[in-house]
C-alpha cells in the first residue's frame, strides 16, 4: 500500500545551458513532470517543483571556445531562452533557477567540504589525457577521434554520436585535442572519487528490495550496474570553469558536472523556500520525485542517492525516478550537434497559441518504455483528428448549441426529464478512475486517453441524443441534453488541465467555472442553471499542410546539410608510375555546342573545339547543368582514350568534373581562358 505524504518535491533534470531545449527533452522530462505537478496541485496537495539549468560542464567550454566569447556569455544566453520557453510552454516551475548562483556555488562547496571532513573521498592519481599544446587536461568530451564501433570519425571521448555507444577516451581510434587538433599524452593527475562501493549494500537494499515498483527500464538498468559491482567514482576535474574544488592544493580543479549538478536541485529549493527548504528535504513526510532521461538514470538513481547517504543529516532519497526513453526524429535520433532537433523556442515562434497541440502530442507518443518517433505528419494528423474533430468538436457542438436555443444560459433538468444521464454516469466514472490511477503510477500517455474518452463519451452522447431533432418537439428534454453536455464540458476542463492548460483555462473560462479541483472530477452537476455562458470560441484549428510541409522541407535540408558536414574524402587511389600518368592526354577545350542526348536523363552531347579538330564528346552530367549554359564555357578533357559509342554516339574522350559530397558533379575548367588544344602539364 502506498505510504500517504503530507508534501511531494518534484525535480526536474537540468538541461545543459549550451542550447535551446527540444521535444527529446520535453517528451522526457518535463511534460510528465508538469502534468504530475498541474495533478497534485488540482487535488490540492502541498508539492513544489524545481528545476534549473546546468551551466557548468565541457560541453558549455566548447560551444564558448568555437564562438569565441565567455562561458558566461554561453550561459546567460540559453539559461534565457531554455527560461522563457518554459514559461511559454507553461511548464509550471516553482522555481528555475541555475547552477552559477551564489547560492548554488555556496550549497555545493558545503556539500564537498562536508564529504570531505568526514572522510567519504578517496583520492587517486591517475593517467589522464593530456594537451601538450593547450597546457590542460582534457574531460571526455575534449577528445575526439574514430568510435571503434561504428568507425564515426568525430566520436567523442564519453559517447559516439552516431551509433549511441558510450565511450572512454582510451577507446577512441587516433584520439586527437578537440582544442588543438594535437596527438595527447597521457600524465598523472590527483582527484577526489567518491566510493560507491561502501554504499553498494544500502543502494541493493534500497532499490532492489525496496523499489520493485519502478519502471522496468530503471530498476533493470539500477540492477544491471549494481550486479556488476559499483567502483569509485571522481567528484572533480581539471578545468577552468566550474565550482572550484573547496579544500586547499586544488588549484586548476573544480567539481564535476555530475556531482555539481544534482547539488542544484538542493539549492534551488533553497533559493525558492530559504527558511523552510528543509522540510523539502530532510522530513521523512516528504515524497520526492525525479523526472530525468534514461540517459541520466545511474546518476540520479545510485551516484546521487550514494551522495546523499555519505553527507547524512536526514537527507531522503527519492521515492520513485520515472525517466522516459528517447524520442526519434522522423526516424533518426535527436542529435544536438546535428541540429536534428525541432527546437522549443523556434516551435513557438513557427506555431503560435498552439502550446497545447505540442504538449498533447508528445503525451500521446510519450517513450515510456520504448524509444518512440515525432513526426510531423502525426503532429498534424492527431490535432486534426483528435483535438479538432473529437474534443473541439464535442465542445463547440454543445456551446453552439446552447447558445442557439438558450441564449447561452445554461438550461435546467426538469425533474422528470433523465436525459440519459443515468446510462451516461457509470462511463464518466470509469474515465475518470482510469484516468487518476494512470497519474498516480505515472502512466501519463493512459491518462491522456482516459482524459479524451470524456470528450469521446460526449460526442458520442450528442449523437445518440441528437438535440437539434428533439429541439423541434420538446424544448425541455433539448435543455437536459444540453445541460448533460455542458457537464461533460466542465470535466473536461478539469481533466485536460495537466495535460492542456491553456485550453482548459478558456473552457473554464467559457464556462464560467472558478473554484475548479480534481474532487469535483465526476460529477454532472458542476455548472448551475441559469448560468450565463461566454460566446463560444473554437478551442483549436486545423494544421494545414502547406504549414507542415514548410517544416519538413526545412529538416531536409538540415539532413542534407548534415551529409555535407560528415563527407570525408574518398581514400587515396593505388599509386602509379609517372611514366604511366604521362600517358594521359589531358587538354583544354571549348564547346561550341552542347545539347541533351534523346531519352537519356543523365546523358549531354558535347560538340567540342580541341585547337585540332572538332570533337565530340558525350558526358553524364545533365543533371546538374543546361546545356545553353555550357555553350562557349572552357571545359578539361582526356583526348586520348579510345573512342566509345553511348546511345549510338561516337564519343572521343572523358570531360573532366569533380564529384561534390552531395553526389553532384562540376565540370573542371581553367581559372583563365587558354587557347583550346593547350596540354593540360
């Protein structure tokens, strides 16, 4: 049976400040956590949700040393935009704060100094790449080179990009500096670890037995690395930006992201709640929850944990860890580097006013035990046929309606008149327990069908019921009809509010509903008769297509840019002898004519001036030229292979051209015009 809390802490993974967020992010972290949170304060429960941004870390130092500004200037940009894209979006943060406050800097050091007082560090030397050409040590993400798996040649030294695999940087084929580009060495260095062997027992005890509720990818990937055995783990790096390492001979050192980091869920609550953060914390009473990705699940569920065991002081652990998988791209995976990625803040900008449609779609396609895909075609399609045609329509249909008749004020029941409301009470009951028993075990996308099968039940009500053919008989059997649908409205309104804020605030608002809570959940007797209702307003329009292929024309050309970025040239050819080279004939000519070859796509007839003769030349680069704009253009060719006959042209030689990444060719020509027949030396 689940223990009964009197308070609940959310906290929400703190995405890196060296970009806006995208839907990846959203769809794993912080839309579950916002419907958890809009829940719980709809059933009046005590919670607060913090969140913040991570400033610290490698990747910050690289985005700031590429453009050539501060990591401060890194961090202030994106900590803004990630800020107020969540604010748009409405997820609804008690607090978002940052990990470069003063607050935040003063809490982590507390929290080293006190590990380290108390004894909980061991400290190593080891051999740690090292740039010889920077002077500095290089994190993992400062060390690029082949993954030895899939043979990407811009592998990182902590995960390939391109495959997913997780990486060392002793693994990488050729490592090289990202900084400089130069062959690093390997050199001693001294850091703090933090023994996650001396709370192996407790973690095994705590998850293991005491957690068996969790997600099935959580708890399997606690036991896999509890089964394989915990090692200590470092708590600080060589580097010139981050909280520097508290305790005297640290100089060049600061904490490591994933020791700092979690750290900043502590010190927000500070920053929100100063005299009463504890209670947060430290009170057994207190249900804490994270929401993070699969990708953070270890540190959020055995470093951190392990953290807080060694500081002590009544610290509790979390009480569940619900991370999400991945979600894909139109079939490829989100890829920050690779700007594959549709972007919060370029969302809102390209959709405005439709916040919900986004939330609502990634609900309804939520990883939440498998990688899943975004598409824009599926973007479109369930606001269309879902919040268009379902719940906009059921809505719209019974607001139209009872202003038709009514004048917009809410009809009364007579008391002899049910209206179907006896058959209609037992399907809003099961919806709405479905729905509250998907929140509460955080099976957020059941939640979001449950919450539709309301507006499901209404259409399907007004269709039975079809009050626009009793109006011409019984008024007073319309106006129960009607009032049953305005109910259903009215729950509609409650339940869609975690998942849809925005529309729910104008329904609630259209339906002149204040004091709204989940108790009330249920019930047909929300809105009063003799209520006057608002003027109906469409709660959401159609996508057309024209505005969804604008955004798939635009992911691909950054897919086709993306190939640009990852061409390599070809490997070198077999070498040859010069005496063999020598007997290539290359020259310079000019073309006099030029025009397509019949029924050949690819082929063009080349009438050429070679200074001896004219020649003829066909060559299969329609594709990429006009003929018209070839005429009189100085072209590079081999004159002396042997004649060959395509589609029953006499061919006299090879026009040279160069194959660019993107598979088109561009015929060579001099820099400056040459008398046609000059031997190409």
């Amino acid at each position: 049976m689940q223990k009964e809390y009197k308070r609940t802490l959310i906290t929400t993974a703190l995405p890196y400040a060296n970009g806006p967020v995208h839907i990846g992010h959203l769809a794993g972290v912080y839309v579950p956590a916002d419907i958890y949170a809009r829940y719980l304060r709809l059933r009046g429960d005590d919670v607060v949700m913090v969140g913040g941004s991570d400033e610290h870390g490698v990747p910050i130092t690289i985005k700031a040393r590429r453009e050539g500004v501060t990591p401060q200037d890194i961090v202030d940009r994106y900590h803004k935009i990630i800020k107020d894209s969540f604010e748009e979006l409405g997820i609804s943060f008690d607090v978002y704060s940052r990990t470069t406050s003063a607050t935040h800097s003063a809490t982590a050091s507390e929290f080293f100094r006190r590990l380290y007082d108390n004894g909980q560090f061991v400290e190593q030397t080891s051999k740690q790449l090292y740039d010889p050409e920077a002077g500095q040590f290089l994190a993992d993400r400062y060390v690029t080179g082949k993954c030895p798996h899939c043979g990407n040649e811009r592998a990182y030294g902590d995960q390939c990009e391109a495959c997913g695999t997780s990486l060392s940087p002793d693994e990488l084929i050729d490592p090289k500096s990202a900084i400089t580009g130069a062959v690093p060495e390997l050199r001693d260095t001294h850091h703090w670890y933090l023994p996650l062997d001396r709370w192996e027992g407790k973690l095994r005890e705590w998850i293991l037995e005491g957690h068996k509720e969790w997600k099935t990818n959580v708890y399997g990937q606690c036991k896999s690395w509890l089964d394989l055995g915990l090692k200590p783990r470092a708590v600080s790096r060589d580097l010139d930006w981050g909280i520097p390492v508290p305790v005297e001979g640290a100089e060049g050192k600061v904490l490591y992201v994933w020791f700092d980091a979690p750290i900043g869920y502590i010190s927000n609550t500070k920053e929100l709640l100063p005299d009463s953060w504890e209670k947060y914390w430290k009170d057994s009473e207190t249900r804490i929850i994270n929401f993070i990705g699969k990708d953070n699940i270890v540190f959020h569920c055995i470093v951190f944990p392990a953290m807080l065991m060694a500081y002590g002081d009544g610290f509790q652990l979390p009480d569940n860890v619900p991370a999400n998988e991945f979600l894909n791209l139109e079939g490829d995976k989100i890829s920050t580097s690779r700007n594959w990625a549709v972007w919060l803040h370029e969302y809102l900008r390209d959709f405005p006013g439709k916040q919900d449609v986004l939330r609502y779609v990634l609900t309804a396609n939520a990883p939440e035990t498998k990688d899943n895909d975004f598409t824009w075609r599926d973007f479109q399609a369930r606001n269309n046929s879902e919040l268009v045609a379902i719940l906009g329509n059921f809505v719209n249909r019974a607001m139209v309606l009872t202003h038709k008749y009514f004048d917009g004020i809410v009809p009364s029941i007579p008391a002899d008149v049910d209206a179907g409301r006896a058959a209609l009470a037992p399907e809003l009951s099961k919806a709405v327990a479905d729905l509250t028993a998907a929140l509460d075990t955080f099976h957020f996308r059941d939640a979001l069908k449950s919450m539709m099968e309301i507006a499901r039940i209404g259409n399907r009500y007004l269709q039975d019921m079809e009050p626009w053919k009793v109006a011409k008989t019984d008024m007073p059997l319309t106006g129960a009809i009607l009032n049953v649908a305005l109910q259903l409205c009215a729950n509609i309104a409650i339940a869609a509010e975690p998942f849809m804020p925005f529309m729910s605030e104008r329904l609630r608002r259209m339906l002149g509903m204040e004091n709204v809570g989940w108790n009330m959940l249920g019930s047909l007797d929300m809105i009063p008769a003799g209520r006057h209702l608002a003027a109906p307003e469409l709660l959401f329009e159609k996508i057309e297509d024209a505005t969804i292929q604008a955004q798939v024309d635009r992911l691909a050309e950054i897919k086709e840019q993306n190939k640009l970025n990852a061409w390599t040239p070809a490997p070198q050819a077999a070498d040859v002898d010069f005496d063999t080279f020598m007997k290539a004939d290359l020259r310079v000519g000019t073309v006099l004519e030029c025009v397509k070859v019949p029924k050949a796509d690819k082929l063009l007839q080349f009438l050429i001036d070679d200074g001896m003769k004219k020649r003829t030349i066909v060559s299969g680069i329609a594709r990429y030229y006009n003929p018209e704009d070839l005429v009189g253009k100085q072209v590079c060719f081999i004159a002396n292979l042997p004649p060959r006959k395509l589609r029953g042209i006499v061919s006299e030689g090879m026009i040279l051209s160069a194959e660019q990444p993107d598979g088109s060719l561009v015929v060579i020509s001099p820099s400056a015009p040459v008398v046609p027949g000059v031997q190409i030396k």
